[in-house]
C-alpha cells in the first residue's frame, strides 16, 4: 500500500446532513449526540488543528452497499423509506429500527463516509479518518438490527481489501457485541475482528462468546472478550490492553478500522458497564498508538452506541477526534462554557465542567500475572486461551 504523505492528516467525516440518520424523538439513538460532539470539538480548536480536513457524506451507490448487503435487503430498505411501511422479516419497523423517511438515504450517507475514508487511507491521502456517524456494527447482510441499518464497518474493510490491503484489524470496544462485523468475515482470514462486550449472558445482542474464534479457515481472527455486568475502568482497560496490543502485533494489520461505541460508560442507560471517559480515551489512545505502530498510521475510527448523548458521548468522540488530530485534549481540561450553557439550555440539567471524570487510564499488565479468583481476569484468560496460539502466542506471557 502507499506509504502516506499528507498534508491532510486526518479527515473528520462530518456533515449536518448526517443528523438525518434519526428513528424519531423517543429512540434513544438521538442524533444530537453527533451535532453536541462536533459543537465540542469545534469550541475547543480540535476541528482547526493543522491537517484536519472535515468532509461530507452522501448516500452510497447500491452497488456500493451490496458488497455488505444482499440486494433484495437494500431494496427493501428504500421501498420502506419511501412508503413508511414495516418489513419486520428484515428487520424494518421494529422498537429498535423504526422505519422514517428518508432512511435508505440516511443510512446510506454514513457508509459512504466509511467508504471513502477508506479510500483516502488505502491511497495514502490521509492518515487517520473519524466517522462518528458509522460504526453500525450490528447491521446484517439481510436484515437491520440494533438501531443499525447498513454496515458501514463491513463496507468499509472490504473496500480496503479490494484496494490492496492484505490485512484488516477490526477492533470494537462498543458495549455491545460487534456481531455484524464478525459474522460478516467469520471466516475470513484476512480480517480480524476483536469485540470487547458486555456478555451476551446481559446484554444484547446476546452473542460474542469466547469460545466463538472463527471458522475453519480462519481460526483464531475472531476474538471475543465477554465482560461481566458492571465490569469497570481498571479491569476493562486491562481486558483491551492485554488483548489488542499481543493480537495487532502479531496479526501485522494494513489498516486497523475501530468501533469506539461509548455506551460502556456508567451512565449509559441501556448498558450495565461502568468505564469513565478517561478509561475510554485511554483505549482510543492505545488503539491509535498501535495503528502508527503495526499498520504505518492506516487507522480508520468509527462511532458507534452511546445514549448518554449529553453528559458522555460528547466528551468521549471529541477527545476521540482530537487523538485522531494529534492535539490530544487533556482529561483535567474544562468544558468550554459556550458548550455547556448550549447543552444545559438543550436538557435542562447541568453539564460536566471537566472533559474527564477522574477514571482510570493504566491497568497492571497481564504478564504480571493473572487473578484467578477475578472475574474479569478468567474471562481474559478465556479468551486468550481460546484464541492466542492461532497467532503464536503465549495465553500467560504475551
Ligand atoms: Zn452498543
Ligand atoms: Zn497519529
């Protein structure tokens, strides 16, 4: 691939277009979310940072989407776009995916914000691209799921597979189980896809066990990382460090592409983890370390769930962003009062004063030793038993 050499570092996929992605006001997904994250960001310079461009989206081709999705689903989703109709056998119509006008284009835009992205990266155009519109990992080939309707993420690691990358890293620190993505290239080994969930025992989608490692040509490049309820900063953190750093070093990806989902907060209100802002910083900080480390800087970062949409989701993308611009926004920074006095006027309820909340941002490391009376350590283990020595590595050691 073309080593890059931008003047463009880092593209921000952004425009107010990509609100339109919106399952009406009493869905938890609102989209506001995205319009109080780029307010941030902007008040606090990370969007005027040298090499940051911020580019639009528009709705991706069909022939575009079909390389994740079956063409009669894509059809589907425009007829109900157009006429509002249900179509429950695909998904469309449900709680979690209403039908609203407008939704083939909607969902479609964010792919192709994905997609080109990935283009640029593939090209050497750009370094670093976020998409906080994407990350809809939960979408099917041939169905809409978990307030996901086209899959961006898949769509956007098979295009860099045609563009010549030879291997993709995929790693999803969303609450959620990434099973899109995962099913999407079981068994492919060219992708390896790392989801570090809440367990499915609690949580939707109910799947990503650890014992789930990949099909019979590609054992061992789908990983799972099954956490129990209230699982919080210090052993979450250890989980991801302790998994990602060994499996992207040793998988030496083209390009990792990363799902950044900050529904694990405490104050999320579907999920039942309890990582801060500072310990999800810490893991988009880590990830971005390792794409400058394994894959010469090829880091695609993507949004995902997050339903604190004021007093979480904000802070956790703009810091996001701003590890992605190389301007890097301290945890202890304030919160720019133009921001809060928007947001309080928005909600109604005060807004934090700090861009961290005091968690946690190092976790012992695993050849240190493990706990075995820790729950989270012996679902580590687990899952580094299950999956380590398809890649030469030690389940204790590495
Ligand atoms: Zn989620
Ligand atoms: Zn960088």
């Amino acid at each position: 691939m073309v080593p890059p050499a931008p003047a463009v570092r880092t593209r921000f996929v952004w425009s107010e277009a990509l609100l339109g992605y919106d399952f009406g006001p009493t869905h938890p997904m609102n989209p506001i979310r995205l319009d109080l994250t780029f307010r941030l960001a902007r008040d606090l310079g990370v969007l005027d940072a040298p090499g940051v461009e911020v580019v639009g989206a528009e709705p991706a081709d069909d022939e575009v989407l079909v390389t994740a999705h079956d063409a009669d689903y894509v059809a589907a989703v425009r007829r109900a776009s157009t006429t509002g109709e249900p179509d429950l056998d695909r998904g469309l119509g449900t709680d979690d995916d209403p039908v609203f006008p407008g939704m083939h284009e909607a969902s479609a835009r964010i792919v192709d914000g994905s997609v080109r992205a990935a283009d640029a990266l593939c090209a050497g155009e750009i370094e670093h691209a976020v998409n906080i519109a994407g990350g809809m990992h939960h979408a099917m080939a041939d169905r809409a799921s978990g307030f996901c309707v086209y899959n961006d993420a898949v769509v956007a690691i098979r295009r860099a597979l045609d563009r010549g990358a030879e291997r993709v890293a995929y790693v999803d620190v969303d609450a959620h189980h990434g099973d899109g993505v995962e099913k999407a290239f079981w068994d492919d080994p060219r992708v390896l896809t790392i989801s570090i969930h809440e367990s499915g025992h609690t949580l939707f989608p109910g799947t990503g066990h650890p014992t789930d490692v990949g099909g019979p040509h590609a054992r061992g490049t789908v990983v799972n990382v099954a956490l129990p309820a209230h699982t919080s900063d210090v052993p979450w953190l250890r989980a991801v460090t302790t998994l990602v750093g060994p499996l992207l070093r040793a998988f030496r990806p083209d390009l990792v592409v990363s799902q950044h989902g900050c529904d694990a907060h405490g104050l999320d209100p579907l999920t039942n983890l309890a990582v801060s802002i500072d310990t999800q910083r810490a893991a988009a900080e880590l990830v971005h370390d390792l794409a400058h480390e394994v894959a010469g800087g090829r880091w695609l970062a993507l949004g995902g769930g997050g339903y604190a949409v004021a007093q979480v989701v904000p802070r956790v993308w703009t810091h996001l962003l701003a590890i992605a611009a190389h301007v890097p926004v301290p945890r202890d920074a304030p919160v720019p009062e133009p921001w809060r006095e928007h947001a309080a006027a928005v909600f109604g309820f005060p807004l934090p004063e700090r861009m961290g909340d005091g968690g946690a941002v190092a976790a012992r490391p695993w050849a240190e030793g493990y706990d075995p009376a820790d729950d989270v350590d012996r679902v580590v283990l687990a899952t580094r038993r299950a999956v380590f020595p398809w890649h030469g590595l030690d389940e204790l050691y590495d």
